[in-house]
C-alpha cells in the first residue's frame, strides 16, 4: 500500500467512518427533504424538515433563506423577514435570495429596511440580478414605479 495509507475500507483511509458517513448522510437527507418540499410548496413540511438539524447544522445563512422562502410562500411575511434577517446576519454579503427579502419587506411596507437592503447590495454587487430586483422594489415601495419597472427589466436584461 502506498506510503500513509490504510487498506482497510476505504472510508478510514479518508478520515471518515462509517458513523461519520451516515451521520453526514442524515444531514444532507434532512437538507434534501426540506429544499424538495419547499419546492413543492409544501412550506409546513420544509420548515419541519429544516427544523429537525441540529443547532450547528440548520443555523446557516442557506438554511434561513429557504425557511424564508417557505414562510415567504405561505404569506407568513413576519417570520420570512426573521428568518432572511438571521441569513444577513450570518452572510451580510450574501445576495442570493434577497430579492425575496425585499419582497417581503416591501409586503411589510418597510422603506428603511428595504433601501438600506438596497444600498447594501449596490455596494456588494451592482451586475446581480437580486440587486436590480431588490432596488425595483425600493422604488415600487415608494410609489415611484417607472423607475421600479426600470430596474426590474434590468434585472431580466443581466439575467433572462
């Protein structure tokens, strides 16, 4: 056997047990059963599946999005809004589901929130399609929608 490695199963020779594998695997079945029933728009059962990680597992900025996204989708505005802010403050940078945010923030009617969320994303990243959306719904939020559709059709222009 080459120098350093183990004959054993194989899984030993790359620091993982058998233990270690099903237990990965049960997080990533977990993961799985959550993003399949929130595209199913079965939000109940996404965020019962995303709830049954554990704290370590499930308190991440990819977690709290799609539990945003199923709460966003049964009309639950209040708690899509704690769970995309849980996202931001795990991920400020991230962009990737905030145009969903805004959306809920502007279903809230929340202008302050939603133009800093728009500044944010300017300074992130000014070529993102979630930023053109997410400045749509800053300019939708206060009533100016020519310019709102403006940055819609430019999110649809850098991503069609």
């Amino acid at each position: 056997a080459p120098a350093g490695r183990d004959e054993s199963d194989g899984e030993e020779s790359v620091g993982m047990g058998k233990a270690g594998a099903r237990a990965l695997c049960d997080v990533l079945r977990r993961l799985g059963d959550g993003y399949r029933h929130l595209h199913q728009y079965r939000g109940k059962e996404a965020i019962a599946a995303f709830d049954k990680l554990s704290a370590g597992e499930g308190n991440t900025a990819w977690v709290h999005v799609q539990t945003g996204t199923a709460y966003f989708n049964m009309a639950q505005y209040s708690m899509a809004e704690q769970s995309f802010k849980k996202a931001r403050k795990l991920e400020p940078s991230r962009v990737v589901g905030m145009e969903l945010y805004s959306t809920v923030l502007w279903f809230l009617k929340k202008e302050h929130e939603l133009c800093y969320l728009a500044q944010e994303l300017v300074a992130l990243d000014k070529t993102a399609p979630q930023t053109w959306c997410v400045l749509g719904n800053c300019f939708s939020v206060q009533r100016e929608f020519e310019t709102a559709i403006k940055f819609f059709q430019r999110a649809i222009q850098v991503c069609p």
